[in-house]
C-alpha cells in the first residue's frame, strides 16, 4: 500500500511540474531554471583540516 502510494505521489508531483510549466508558458514568462546540486555533498566527502595537521599564523617556533 505504500509502495502504490508513494507511486501516486512522485505522478501527481510531476503533473504539477509539467502544470506550473504550462502556466509559465502561457503567462510569456521565462522557463524555469534547472537546479544543479549544490556542491554540499562534495565538502563532506573531503578530509577535515584537523586531519591534515594544525595550521599557524605568524612566525614559525623553533
């Protein structure tokens, strides 16, 4: 039952899609912008800065 509900769902979202697109249209607006990922799931692949060692400013210690 869920399986056909979610199903149900993911068509009436592309209905409205295409819908809002048809108002668009017909208003002589232009199109919708298609949405690139926003590059947030490359940042937390990447190693931390704590894993590649302390950084400091200013002069070195000896």
């Amino acid at each position: 039952m869920i399986l056909q509900l979610r199903a149900e769902v993911a068509g009436l979202r592309a209905e409205n899609a295409a819908l809002k697109d048809e108002i668009r249209r017909l208003k002589g607006l232009p199109p919708r912008p298609t949405l690139k990922p926003s590059g947030m799931e490359q940042s937390s692949k990447r190693s931390s800065p704590a894993a590649t060692g302390p950084k400091r400013r200013g002069s070195s210690r000896a």
